[in-house]
C-alpha cells in the first residue's frame, strides 16, 4: 500500500465533560475522495478541524502531507483547500474581489477567473457576498477553498443549501478537482452524497468510527442482501426455492418477495422466463447505506 496522505491515530477531542472525538483513527490515501459520513454532532467537523490545525486535539497523533498539524500549522496551511461549515466574507465584498484577493495570497500562480467560471460563478462577479443566495455563498467558497492549487482540501457539508441540480453539478466538478490529482476530505450527512461521490468513507457516530469501506462495500456486506420483487397469479412458485443465490421466497397475495444474494435478479428473472411468467413490475430493492448506518449505529440518520 502507498503512504498515506493523511494519517489520523486515536484522535481524541473534549469540551468540558463532553468527548466530541473520542479514539478516530483512519487514513486518507491521496488522490482519493474519503468521505465522514454521519449526523450532525457526530463529531465529523470537530475532526477535521483538527486536521486542518484549526483546533487542537487532546489526544492522538496525525500527519497530513507528512506534517504535524500542531507543530507545522502555517506551512500545512499552504498546502491544503478549507471550506468551512460555518465560513463568511464582509457583505459588501464582491464576489471577483474575493477571488482576487485569495489568489493573491496563492503560493503558486493561478487563474481565478478561469475558477470563477467553472464554479458558474461568471455572471455573480459584481455581487456582493450579503447580496448572494445560500447556494451561491457555498460555491463560492468552495471556490475560495481551491484558489491556492491544494494538494488536499476539506470540505464540510459543501452542498447544504444547494437544490439537487446544482448539487449534482458540484459532485461533477469535484469529481474533475479529484481526477486533476487533488485529495478531497469531504464531511457529509447526505447519504446519496456520500454513496455516489466518495472513493472510501468512514461511517462516524458519537465521535467514533464503526466502518470504513467503499460505499458499495459497506452495502454488500449489508446481511439483509437483496430482495427482488413482483407479481404473479401463479400459484405454484416453488421452483424459485431452488434457484442458485435464492434464499427465501415469501408471497401475499399476487405480491411475491425473493430474499437473496449476489445476481439473484438475473437468475431469477430466467427462471421465470423458462416457466412462462414474465411479470412487468419485477423489480429489485438492494440495502442502502441508510441500511448500513441504521444496523451498524442503531439509530436512522436522522434521530
């Protein structure tokens, strides 16, 4: 396995008598998109943060581009892209002057405009930051988070507020920051966000880790595995108990449930063509990572 770009070893981080990250190891290898999925107050952005230098640890050791955060904070600081949760420029700054300003500050040369323009941002040039919508603000500063050629950026929650067309337009052009050879450290609560977007994630629940995996390895490993569905006036469906990958079959009625794993569809689907039922509503319902989640922290996203 190449070095890690970034290492994180029994992270700890307290407030008071409230444990906000409590033992988080991972690691981040580069050129990947690594997600922290959980819910708000998990402990997602108190982590990265860390990461970051922005905060201090209590506990734990980590290296980002081979560099301690609490000891090469200003030089980590050139090297890495940071969009915030919580960020905000002066109202009346406009929205190029922004980008100017940043970029001035840019350890290598780089065109804003040309960020500017790839963040949609061309025709909000001469508008203030007070003046701009929530989905605006985000792009912006995600844009700002690019403007110094990172080799890793952070991004926290970077869609929120976005409608679902711009948000998939920015998994898009994230997706080219990434293929471009840049490392992305994303902090999401939106488990399609995660799901589509993410090269590895880590599954984050009251400040601790309880899976790392690809999302679809996350969601094979699901033990509730797939169900394919349909109808039949058939009565006699036994054959499909039978059937390489088939589990259970269970019916109410017209509505058939096959419990199964692996491609139970496919063979399903032939086994019903041999026999002469050809049902027009089959169809298959896989687990999810809201499944994932659900088993693995006991509680929905959303509790």
């Amino acid at each position: 396995m190449p070095k890690p770009i970034i290492s994180v070893e029994h992270l700890r981080k307290t407030y008071g008598h409230v444990v906000a990250v409590d033992d988080l190891s991972f690691q981040v290898q580069e050129g990947e998109i690594f997600g922290l999925l959980g819910p708000n107050g998990a402990g997602k952005t108190t982590s990265v943060e860390c990461i970051q230098a922005l905060r201090h640890p209590d506990g734990g050791e980590v290296r980002v581009l081979g560099l301690d955060p609490r000891t090469q904070s200003g030089e980590l600081r050139r090297l890495i892209g940071s969009q915030l949760q919580q960020s905000a420029l002066p109202d009346r700054m406009r929205v190029w002057e922004a980008l100017d300003l940043f970029a001035a500050f840019a350890p290598r040369k780089v065109d804003w405009r040309a960020l500017m323009s790839a963040w949609g941002l061309d025709t909000l040039a001469g508008r203030a930051f007070g003046n701009l919508s929530g989905g605006q603000r985000q792009r912006l500063l995600i844009a700002l988070a690019l403007v110094n050629q990172p080799k890793v950026v952070f991004l926290d929650e970077m869609t929120t507020g976005l409608d679902p067309a711009a948000r998939r337009a920015t998994w898009d052009l994230i997706r080219e920051v990434r293929d471009r050879g840049c490392t992305i450290v994303l902090v999401t609560h939106f488990m399609e966000e995660a799901e589509r977007l993410c090269d590895r994630l880590a599954i984050v629940d009251r400040g601790r880790i309880v899976a790392t995996d690809t999302p679809q390895g996350l969601i094979s490993a699901e033990p509730a595995g797939v169900r394919v569905l349909f109808s039949a006036t058939v009565k006699d469906l036994d054959f499909l108990k039978k059937v390489d990958q088939v589990g259970q079959v269970r019916r109410e009625g017209d509505r058939v449930e096959v419990e199964g794993s692996g491609p139970v569809l496919a063979l399903v689907a032939t086994e019903l063509v041999k026999h002469g039922i050809v049902p027009n509503d089959l169809r298959v319902e896989r687990p999810t990572l809201e499944d994932v989640f659900l088993r693995l922290t006991g509680h929905s996203m959303r509790d």
